[in-house]
C-alpha cells in the first residue's frame, strides 16, 4: 500500500471552498511504507511555490494521519505532499500518483473556489438519447416526412450508407420519450439528456435550423413541455444539447449572413464567400464569437438561447455542449474560457440548479479546471481505457471515439489503470465526479459490438462504482450493438422487453443502477486502489459513513490483499457474472486477510464500515 490523498471529504476539509478561505488537507500513511521523518504540503499561489508543515495527527489500524493547513489564494489552487523518510528519501505525492522525482504543477491536486456544481451532480445516473431513434408517440404518424428525409420503418436496419447516415428518418419524438419514462424509473435514472431538439435537416440535429424552437417532427414546444414535468414528477432531471461552435448551414442567422446582413459578422467568411465550417462539413458553418451580438443572442443573459430553455415553461435542468473544445478556437484566436464562462455565468443569473457539461473527447483537463464547466464528455478519462482492457485485441472502433487509427488497443488492467489515472489526474476531484463515465454514446461504436466473452458486467460495474457520472446510451440496456457512432443509432426494439435474450441484461443495469444508488459513498466518497494486475482490478470508495470494496475482472484471478487493506467485515452487495463461473466464491478468505478469487469475468462489491478518523482541526 502507499500514501493516499484526494479530494474527499475524508482528506480535504471544506469541499466548496471560498477565495481566501484557511482549510486541512490530509495525507494517510500506511506504516508498512517505513518510517516517515517529516511531511509537507507544496502549493503553488501565483506560481510561485509555497511549503506547509503536516503534522502527525491520528494513527489507527496501521495508517498514520498528517495534516496541514492550507489557504485557497487562487480560484484554482494546486498543492502535492512531499514525503521525507527517515533515511533521508524524497517522495512526491500527487494526483497521478507517488513520484521519486519532482512533478508537474498541472498533476497538482486541487482546490477550485469557482461556484461549484449544483449539489446533485455528483449523485446522477445519466440516460443519452437520440430523440429520432427512441421511441414513436401515437401523434408521430401526423408529423409530416420532411423533405430531406429517407424515410425508414422502427424495425428496419440502420443504413449506414453515406446518404443516409444523416438523413434516415425513423420518426421518434419527445412524446415517444414522454411515454418510456416509467422505463427509466425502473431503472434508476435520474438524468435525461437530450441530443439537439431544435429544427433542422437531419436526423442528428446537429446542423440546428433555430435555437427558437422544438423541431415541430419532434412535437413542438409543447411535447418538452410535457416531457419535462413529467420527468420532473418522477425525479428525473432533463437537460439539453447545444452547438456552440456551429449552427446549420440553414440557420435562420446563416441565412441572413449570406443576404448580406449584419449575421455575417456570426460566420467566418473569406472574401470569395467560402466560409470556415466543422471539419470542413460544409453544413455546418462555425461560429466567431468575437462579435457581440452573437454573444447577446445566443449566451450572454437571460434571454439568451442558454438562458431561456432554462426557465419557465421549459425548466431544462442544465446543458451538454457539442464540441466544446473546438469553440471559439481558431488559428491564433482562443476565446473558449470566455465563452464557456459567459454560458456559466448566464445560467448561474438564470437558475444555479442548473448542470454544464462540456464535449472535449481526448486531453481535456486544461478546460476543465472548475471555471465553468462542471464536468466533461471525454473518452480518454474511462472510455476509451475501458474498451482497451476488456475489448477483443485489435478490434475495430470507428467514429467519435477517437482511437488512433481507428483500432482498439490491448490493455492489460495496469495499463488501464495507468491510462485512468493518468488522465483523471489533471482534473480537480470535483469536476471529476460530474465527468460522465460513458462506455458509449450516440457518437460511437456500441461497447458490447467488440466486448470480450462475459464483461459487460465489468464493464458497467465499473461505470457506476468509479467517480464520475455513469451514462447508459440508450439501447445498452438491451443489449444493442453497432459498429460506429451512426450503426449505433438503433431504434430502441422495444417489443423485445420481456424476451430472454434481453431481460438478463435489463436486470444487470437495474441492480447495478441501483448499487450506484443505495450507497452514496459511490458518488462522493474517495478512492483508493488496493490491487493492479493484467485481468483484475480491486480498489475501496470511502467516506466517513461507510466503505464499498470493488472488484473487477476479466478472467480469472485468485490475489491477496495487503494486510490491512481494509478494515471491518465485509458484507455482499452484488456479485455478477455474465456466464457461469464455477468455483469458489469471489470472497474466498477474510482472515488472516482479503483473498479474492474467481475462475472468470466477474464484478462484485461489498460493503464496509466507514472510516473512522478524527474531525479536522
């Protein structure tokens, strides 16, 4: 075992802290780790550094306690223990890990005194869905076919094509989600987002047509109207999806701008008439948000397009914004913080209770220092990690995940946990545990297209026991496949509920679901890792109020953990198993300690006594 600190409440004192404000950060020390001389805490205000002396304050069932006092000078505020022995060595901790040489300050833990997410945020269970694709209400036959469309039947497959991969309509609507919400309830969720919903012409709407607007083929206004009081009614949460980096190219703003009117100071256009656009996808022409009144219309004050669905009638819950990374980034200009700041500061005037989160899908840490964003949709954090421990070797994933060259690595356990810790490591704890824990979304391939025999239950097991959000793409829960972001658009087959090729995986999500739930240690509680090998992964959530001991595996595995790796006895919550693993139990010995074996894929937990620990001060 070595030295461990994160941002908990079990290590840092005050978890909103205030510019200015005096708090305790904690280090725990296992005594099997030799012989400690002196501990101090290194800050960095103003870039410059800063040593502060930890005292030895508790020591109980071979941990010592050290703790510091440390003020919180800048709105983002880095700190690292060093670690002197006895014998005169030098050690540095900090989120990436213990270090013999000294470490970057991005790799700093931290302290954010920006206005933190809302109170909920960290206790979500998030459910994606692609409105096209989800479920047609009795009013969607009335919607009329629109022009751009090739029309296609619930059941008929998707077409991947490249004329149709934008354009095949199978008609789903908000009423069709209105009607499915007794679906997520007994599921557990408790966070709806919504992929665009405004006008426009495709079936992704993206390439948005009006901010003013419901799509009318979605039911209008009114349909989220209702989906979001009904939703509301059952404790779930709805939050939308906007693209501040481009519009449609038949955009009422992009319209105008190419008549000549005062819109074209919105759009990067060259003199010929061409413009800047995503990815050169000519439909979907960039924003420049240098100009004023962009930022008046669109997310600067409560009748902006970022403040008005926020309130009254429509009282979405928050946002997820597209391409957040590119935004307001182009050659030499970078205005991003100013525009994702002013999208906080509007929502913040407009209703606090509101979540961001931001699309940044490779290194995303720099953004998302607790300025604005509350958390990230990023595949590089577990994604991407996951898919590479527990994929079959040299598998295709196309699309939005982003894997170099469009090929799925092979990680054994340690470089997934080196590859997690690596980048979760520039993230403040906090943004950290309202960053989504995806094994897939509407823009990538479906995780159980090219899963290992037997590890959805790893999978998701992981996805709601390590911090962050855990997302269910809709469809997951059925078992759904797809070879790319579009194949994995499937309409939801919702005639095969109750057929014995889906109900096993139903209830996997829901007892799952419901783990992450029942013990909110899982949302909030620290982290630390107990065993790292090729086929398993063991680590404990704490708090003060009780522990859940986690294992994770993909094959077999028999490991012993470390004396006093934990304390107390511990108690069954789930053990599961996607094919039948004979043998022993999970937990095969308790004394004289923890010996966990399995002869397959398994995840388990437990549960264990919360740690007990002086109050700070």
């Amino acid at each position: 075992m070595q030295p461990h600190h994160d941002g908990s409440a079990l290590y840092v004192s005050t978890q909103q802290p205030a510019l200015g404000e005096l708090l305790f950060v904690r280090l725990r020390v296992p005594t099997a780790y030799g012989p400690v001389d002196r501990v101090s805490v290194r800050s960095n205000p103003n870039r410059e550094p800063r040593f502060s002396p930890a005292a030895r304050m508790h020591s109980a069932d071979g941990w010592d306690w050290f703790q510091a006092e440390v003020q919180v000078e800048n709105p983002v505020h880095g700190y690292r223990f060093l670690l002197v022995g006895a014998d005169g060595s030098r050690r540095w901790l900090n989120a990436t890990g213990l270090h013999e040489i000294e470490t970057l300050d991005a790799e700093d833990f931290k302290l954010v005194a920006h206005e933190p997410a809302p109170a909920w945020a960290a206790e979500q269970v998030m459910y994606q869905v692609f409105p096209d694709r989800f479920a047609r209400s009795g009013a969607a036959d009335a919607h009329a076919t629109p022009d751009w469309a090739i029309p296609a039947a619930w059941d008929d497959p998707v077409d991947v094509s490249p004329a149709a991969r934008s354009h095949q309509f199978y008609g789903g609507d908000i009423d069709g989600v209105t009607e499915h919400l007794d679906h997520l309830s007994r599921l557990g969720v408790t966070l709806l987002y919504l992929t665009p919903f405004f006008p426009a012409a495709s079936n992704h709407r993206y390439d948005s047509a009006s901010f003013d607007e419901v799509d009318p083929l979605l039911g209008g206004n009114e349909a989220l109207i209702r989906l979001v009081e009904a939703a509301h009614a059952r404790g779930i949460r709805v939050i939308g999806d906007l693209t501040s980096n481009h519009s449609g190219d038949q955009h009422e703003w992009f319209l105008a701008a190419q008549a000549g009117g005062t819109e074209r100071e919105f759009y990067y256009f060259a003199p010929d008439g061409s413009y800047e656009s995503w990815l050169g996808v000519p439909s979907l022409p960039k924003l420049n948000w240098k100009n004023r009144e962009l930022r008046r219309r669109f997310i600067d004050g409560p009748d902006s397009v970022v403040g008005r669905w926020l309130q009254p009638p429509f009282n979405l819950d928050g946002w997820r914004i597209d391409v957040a990374n590119m935004t307001g980034r182009l050659g030499s200009e970078d205005l991003n913080a100013e525009v994702r700041q002013t999208i906080r500061r509007t929502m913040l005037e407009v209703n606090p209770d509101t979540i961001l989160l931001g699309e940044s899908t490779n290194d995303a840490a720099s953004d998302f220092q607790g300025d604005a964003w509350h958390g990230a949709m990023t595949y590089p954090n577990f994604t991407r990690p996951l898919w590479s421990w527990l994929s079959e070797p040299g598998s295709p994933a196309a699309g939005g995940i982003g894997f170099a060259e469009g090929v799925i690595p092979t990680y054994t356990g340690r470089q997934f946990h080196a590859a997690h810790t690596r980048f979760t490591g520039g993230f403040p704890w906090r943004v950290r545990l309202a960053t989504m824990n995806a094994l897939d979304t509407h823009d990538t391939p479906r995780f159980r297209t090219s899963a290992l025999p037997g590890v959805v239950p790893t999978a998701v097991g992981l996805s709601v026991t390590l911090p962050g959000i855990p997302v269910i793409f809709a469809g997951d829960e059925f078992g759904l496949i797809g070879v790319d972001g579009e194949h994995s658009r499937t309409p939801i087959p919702w005639d095969r509920v109750g057929e014995p090729d889906v109900s096993p995986t139903l209830s996997l999500y829901e007892s799952l679901i419901g783990l992450r739930r029942a013990h909110p240690v899982l949302s909030t509680g620290g982290l630390r890792w107990l065993h790292v090998s090729d086929d398993v992964l063991v680590f404990v959530r704490e708090s003060a109020d009780e522990s859940v001991l986690v294992c994770a595996s993909r094959a077999g595995f028999d490991v012993e953990l470390e004396p006093g790796a934990v304390v107390g006895e511990p108690l069954p919550l789930v053990e599961l198993a996607e094919t039948s693993v004979p043998g022993e139990p999970i937990l095969a010995e308790t004394a004289p300690q923890l010996r966990l074996a399995a002869a397959g894929a398994v995840f388990a937990a437990w549960r264990l006594p919360g740690v007990a620990v002086p109050a700070f001060g």
